[in-house]
C-alpha cells in the first residue's frame, strides 16, 4: 500500500463461528482502470421498474425542515430517519471456512492431551458469518451494498427495517469500485425504495447522515457533514470519495449517506483505521452510472487506449519539452493496443481528450472509461513541445499481470555515487517478465539523494536515459556522466507497468 496511512473497507463485521469480531482490511492494487460513467438518466431507468424494465419517474423528496436551536442550528432530525430508515436494510452472509486442523490432526490432537473421542463438530469445516448494510434502490427487492461485504459468501440474506428477512442472489458487481447490486428472492410484496440524489451537487460543509448496521446494532444512525469532496486515498483505481466526519464503523460498509433532503448521495465504504471522523463514501452518481451494466450484465465493461500514464510534474515538464502543468504523460505503450496503432510514443504528454483538457493522469483514465470498448477517442498530445491530434478506437480493459519484486545487490561506479544509488545487471528471467531487452537494476537508493529525492526506488529497471536505450548499467552510467546542466530523464519499468523519473543536476532538488 502506497499510502502512510492505514485505510480499511472495515464497514464490514465478520463474525467467526465463536463469535469473536474483526474487522476486513483491503489494500490497494495499482492500476489504470478508471470508472464507466454513464448519464444519470441511465441509471435512473432502473430504479422502480416493473416486470418489463420500464420505470415510472420519481418525485424528488421533499427537504425535511429540522428543528432548530435558538441560535438556528439544527437539533433533530427524526422525521427525516423516520422517513427513509424502512429503505436501509442490513446483509448478513455466511460462508465455509477449512478449520487450521484436518479431522484427523485434530482428532489425534485431543486424544492425546485430553482422551477419549473428541467432540464431533471439531477439526472440520466452520461457518463465518458476516454482516454489513445495504438499501433498497427499486421496489422490485434490488439492494445496493459494498462488493467486500458480499465476496466469497455462500450463502447472503437481507433484513428489512421491519426485522423480514429474506434470501439474496448476487446479481452484479464491480470490485474496482467495491460495488455489488443484490436481488432479493422470493418477495411477495414491493418494498420502500430510497430516493437517489446527485452527489455532484453536494458542497463540502453539507449536512448528511449515515445509517447502517454498526457493530451488528441495526439501523444505527450518525449524521455530520461533507469534509471533502473527490477524495482519493489510494485503496482503489477510482478513488472519487465524499469524505465524511459523520460516524461510519465496521457494519457500516454498503449502507446509505443521506442528504437533508433523505436522498442517497454516497455509499459508506471505508474508513481511516487510526483516526476519527474520517469516513469515505462511493458518490452515488458513480453508483448510478453503472447501475444499467450491473443490471443487465453482472460486471462493468470500461474503455482502454493501452497505456499507462502519470502526472505531469514541473520537472517531467522541463525534461519533456512541455509547457504548464496539466496532462497525462505516457510512461509506456501497450503493443499493437490502440494507442500504439495511432503512433503514440512513451513520453507524449496527453492534454486533452475529446476537446476537453486532461488535468492529470487520473482524470485521464477515469474520462476514458467512460467510452465504451469500440468507440472513438480524440487525443490531443505533446511531443517534445510539437502538438500533435490522434484518433483511437477503444478496446476492453482488462487487468494487468504483476511482475514479482526483484532482490537486486551490486557495486557502485563513479555515476552511481553522484546519483545516490547502485546498479546491476538485469536477470534473464526478470527480462523475460518484464518483457524487455537488459537495463540497469536499481539495487538500492539514498533516500536523501538525487535519485530518492525524484521518486526512484530499490527493484526498478531502467531502460533508457536521457531517451537512449540503456542495455546495461555502464550505459546508464555513461549518458548520466554526459547529462549535469538538465534534468536526467530515466524511463522505468517496474512491476506494475512504466513511468518517468527525471533526476534534477546535481545542485537542484
């Protein structure tokens, strides 16, 4: 995990057979994936559909008028939980676990140090159970929760607010976004469906309130406001998150954030471990923009150029030829992918995607996955300062495979030392997975050294500098002994794909 933080999508309480909690912890996974995001129309279509999809439209809710202090704040918002608590329901799951001991371990265990027969449920399988929140977003019994709160279960049941309990398919889920949609079985009657807001809309400062299944205590609710808007924390590709001082614990997880007005404009996900009052919710205008995919197909198909990309800083900016500080720069290009085929190189800096500017990397990939695999992406780009237009044809996206870190060791020569750091030569089989030609290992870093000070790190490969290819760490060493007034430009291959580092000369950090 990238982050110092510790963050955990630990709105889930899992429960073992002995009943003793704990929490579910999720790293992160790099990568470009970006969400498909649709119109809001889209994915309101579903939302109170009868059996031929169609839907009636909804009203929006009225605001609920809070009682106030003297002084104008606001003391009581029970109408509005009144209202909109039958629409939040909790999702316990069960799933088979392998005890730590076969039958037989466990039973020569007991007959040694106790005697006798041991008890017939020991050294076999167990269940644990889960728990987490959800809310119903159509009548028809869907359930939108969190994919963590579901995943690997066997068997998963949803209480409403009135204690029914009923079983539930898994319909749809997106693990990138940690979105998974419910269909509840056998329902002989239309249930209350929550009203979806526009997350969009909401300003830091606003009021919301959270209700969910707390450490098991059902329809717990908590209310603050909105701390932060498009938050990214680095547990998903797709880091967007309301951030939210509004209590959000281990139960929470798939459970509604509601507005003043009892809409739903966050799904509570995740919160900070070690801290209080840092809570994060999915915004709802993802959730409905991939309501439509979810529905009809089960998974989220996302648009892909066959690139990887990272920020343009001031320093790539000066080593690159660019000019300002916005775009996407292409650390590598995927063979034969679209992008390849239209003649982008690695090191063209990406600033504008269907006529629009590309702030940064991120912005870049999410805007992507909002086409579609087959449709057309018009890119404006930067090559050593020349502007430069290309049209793409998008492919599906699908996920990258992880190269295993290396454990380099080796000498320092005279360029090493005045870069900060030691270099070897690459292992065959590491050339193999990485699918390279030599390069120069990175054995170990400074941390106060030129090198650390610009980002690179032990296990890199080097394959070019100052854009020439770098077959062995003599070459590198030779073109950094050439290169003192400007920024040394290095291009990386590391386990999760490629980027640029320029290393500023020596007397500049």
């Amino acid at each position: 995990m990238n982050s110092p933080w510790s963050w955990v999508f630990a709105c889930t309480l899992a429960l073992s057979a002995s009943g003793c909690a704990q929490t579910r912890a999720r790293s992160a996974e790099p990568s470009e994936r970006a969400p498909a995001v649709l119109s809001a129309a889209r994915g309101a279509n579903l939302l109170a559909g009868g059996a031929n999809g169609q839907t009636a439209p909804q009203a929006a809710p009225a605001p609920v008028q809070a009682q106030q202090f003297q002084d104008g704040s606001a003391c009581s918002i029970a109408d509005l939980v009144e209202r909109v608590r039958p629409t939040v329901v909790g999702v316990t799951t069960q799933r088979e676990v392998d005890s730590p001991f076969t039958s037989g371990e466990f039973d020569d265990f007991w007959r040694r140090y106790f005697g006798g027969e041991p008890p017939p449920s020991f050294g076999g399988p167990s269940v644990e159970r889960g728990l987490g929140s959800g809310f119903i977003i159509d009548a028809r019994g869907l359930v939108m929760t969190n994919n963590h709160v579901i995943e690997g279960a066997d068997v998963v049941r949803v209480r409403t607010a009135d204690g029914t309990e009923f079983d539930a398919v898994v319909k749809g889920v997106d693990p990138p976004t940690d979105l998974a949609l419910l269909q509840i079985q056998n329902l002989e009657r239309e249930l209350p469906a929550a009203s979806l807001g526009d997350s969009d809309a909401t300003r830091v400062g606003d009021c919301v309130v959270a209700i969910g299944d707390a450490f098991g205590l059902e329809l717990t609710v908590t209310r603050g406001i909105i701390s932060a808007k498009a938050r990214e924390i680095g547990e998903t590709p797709y880091d967007q998150f309301l951030q939210t001082d509004a209590a959000i614990n281990p139960g929470n997880s798939g459970g509604p954030l509601f507005d003043l007005g009892g809409r739903v404009i966050g799904i509570n996900t995740a919160i900070v471990a070690t801290g209080q009052g840092i809570g994060f919710a999915v915004p709802i205008n993802l959730v409905k923009s991939l309501l439509p995919q979810l529905e009809s197909t089960g998974r989220v198909v996302r648009g892909f150029i066959g690139v990887s990309v990272q920020d343009l800083t001031p320093r790539l900016a000066e080593a690159l030829g660019a000019q300002g500080d916005k775009g996407a720069v292409v650390a590598s290009v995927e063979r034969d992918g679209p992008a390849a085929k239209a003649g982008l190189q690695a090191g063209d800096v990406i600033v504008s995607l269907q006529g629009e500017p590309v702030e940064d990397a991120a912005d870049l990939s999410r805007r992507i996955a909002q086409l579609k695999p087959g449709a057309r992406a018009r890119l404006e780009y930067l090559r050593r300062g020349e502007r430069r237009n290309a049209e793409l044809l998008l492919t599906e996206r699908r996920d990258d495979s992880e190269a295993p870190r290396p454990e380099p060791e080796g000498g320092r020569s005279e360029s090493e030392q005045r870069l900060g750091l030691s270099l070897q030569n690459v292992p065959a089989e590491l050339q193999r997975e990485l699918k390279i030609d030599g390069g120069a290992l990175v054995a170990s870093v400074e941390p106060s050294s030129r090198a650390g000070q610009a980002g690179l790190r032990r296990g890199d490969v080097v394959v070019e500098a100052d854009r020439k290819p770098v077959k062995t760490p003599r070459d590198l060493a030779n073109i950094a002994r050439e290169v003192t007034d400007r920024p040394l430009l290095l291009r990386v291959a590391r386990e999760d794909g490629t980027i640029f580092v320029a290393i500023p000369p020596e007397g500049r950090r």
